[in-house]
C-alpha cells in the first residue's frame, strides 16, 4: 500500500481481512469484452520500482482515467487492457510488473492538482473523507492504444440528475479472495499480505445510493452489498470506472470503501464536476 495509514479504506492493492472468500468486483462475474476499454494498472514509486497496482479507463486513445491515489507519488505507470493479466507466458522479472513482452504500455501519471491540497473543504488529515478530495488521477501513455469503443466521458452535472438506486455497473482487477492465514503468522507489519488472486477483468451490477448526502457534491455512494444482490468494489480496482448502468459513460472513479470486508457502502470521486471535467479533457488532443 502507498499510504500506509490509511491503507484499509482505499479500494487499491493488498490488505487484510478475516478468512472467507470474496470476490474483487463482489458479487462480480469475468467481463469478457463487454468493457474492452478497462485496463489493469502497476505504478512505479522510483524507477524500475513497482509499488502499487490500480484499474483504470481507457478515454482515447492515449489517456487512461483513475484514482489520484494511484497516481499520486508515482514516477511511471504501465497498462494492460487483456481480460485476463495473468501474464502465463512472460518470465520473472516481468511478471508481474511488465516490461518488453508482457504487452503492457508504458505511461506517465498524473493527479488532480486539489487532490490533497490545501483546498480541501473537508479540512485535510487521514479522516474521510479528508484524504480523498478530487481523487482523481490520467495517465498519458507512450503510445496510442486503438480501440472499437472507449469509456466515455459524462456531462457537467450528470450524477445530479439520477435518482435513487440508478443502476451502475462496475468493472475491474481487483483482488479475488483472502488467504486463509491465521492473523498470527502473516508477514509483518499487519494488515497487508491476505488478499489474494488472479488479475481478471470482471463485471458486477450496483446501485446509487441516495443522490443527495453530506459528501455528494464530491462523490457518489454505492453499494457493496453482494447479498442483496448488488456488485461492489475491493482491492486493486481503485480507479475503475462506475459507469452508468448500460452505457460507456463514467459517472466517477473507485476511490474508498469503509470497512476491510469491502461490503456496505463504497465512495467514488465524481468526474462530472466541471472543474474536473477540465483538467482530464486538457490532457486529450
């Protein structure tokens, strides 16, 4: 994890949990094709140094739309847009961090300038959903990745405009299960090295949770509640895209979840802000 102290709220790469098995997208199924546009991302704290791994959407051809925790702090980032990363026939150093073969494409990382800013009107510190404002991240890659279809960008607004329960889908690599390790004999320092499993693009219905509460000028609320029917977010698919239910459209991207079961409610930053809408759209030709 980057950030150590806040680790277990934020939907990104390996942390602890008690035994049983859940899914990364919960509730989730294998995507297929159906998002083609969803990539699976790894990002360098030094050079040549992986640290951290993220989902993200393709938006054209050359920029990918994710988390400003992912990008935040990183020097270089790569992508892979396989439904399946697992990288089988790519040799140890690469796998799985990517390089020549692996079929990634190199990127430079770029954060909202607020995230984390004095600016914050949530007063800054850990506390959420302090450590979150403007979580929002682009990487511009090295070379252009062309495509049938891309994640497409919503209007100013939109987020404002839906009810209650409207359907979102989600999309993204996270971690699959948690290893059944008594909590006494797992590598130190606690809670990072439980979750588990195969990097796969997978797909799960949600649902907007009430449009209007204290935070919803930042972010959406979703939820997480695999028994009730509904998909949710874990870990490593911070970033990806919440897109309105049926369509390419992204309403916000992953950014926390409030427990290290990742069930009950999850929070996404809004990418229909105007002044959000700006910054991404100055990085696309």
């Amino acid at each position: 994890m980057k950030k150590i102290s806040i680790a277990f709220t934020i939907v990104i790469i390996l942390v602890l949990s008690t035994a049983g098995a859940v899914l990364a997208i919960t509730n989730g199924q294998p995507d297929g094709d159906n998002h083609p546009y969803v990539g699976l991302l790894v990002f360098d704290y030094a050079p040549g140094a992986p640290g951290w791994r993220c989902s993200g959407a393709l938006i054209s051809p050359s920029v990918v739309l994710t988390a400003g925790h992912c990008t935040d702090g990183a020097v270089a980032a790569r992508v892979w847009f396989y439904e399946d990363v697992t990288y089988d026939a790519v040799p140890f150093p690469l796998y799985p961090f990517g390089g020549p073969g692996s079929g990634a494409v190199e990127g430079t990382p770029y954060t909202n300038p607020k995230y984390l800013s004095d600016e914050n009107p949530f007063g800054g510190g850990n506390g959420l959903p302090a450590f979150s404002y403007r979580d929002v991240g682009v990487v511009v890659l090295n070379e252009p990745v062309y495509m049938d279809e891309y994640a497409e960008l919503p209007e100013a607004g939109l987020v404002d405009t839906l009810m209650n329960k409207t359907d979102v889908d989600l999309v993204g690599y996270g971690v699959q299960d948690q290893a059944q390790i008594p909590g006494n004999l797992l590598p130190q320092p606690p809670p990072y090295y439980r979750w588990t499993g195969l990097r796969v693009r997978l797909y799960a219905p949600s649902k907007m949770v009430s449009g209007n509460f204290v935070f919803s000028a930042e972010y959406m609320r979703l939820s997480l509640n695999p028994g009730g029917g509904s998909g949710g977010t874990c870990f490593g698919d911070s970033g990806g895209p919440d897109l309105l239910g049926g369509t390419d459209t992204v309403l916000a991207v992953n950014s926390y979840v409030t427990n290290i079961n990742c069930s009950g409610v999850g929070y996404s930053s809004r990418v229909d802000i105007p002044e959000v809408l700006d910054w991404i759209y100055g990085f696309m030709p």
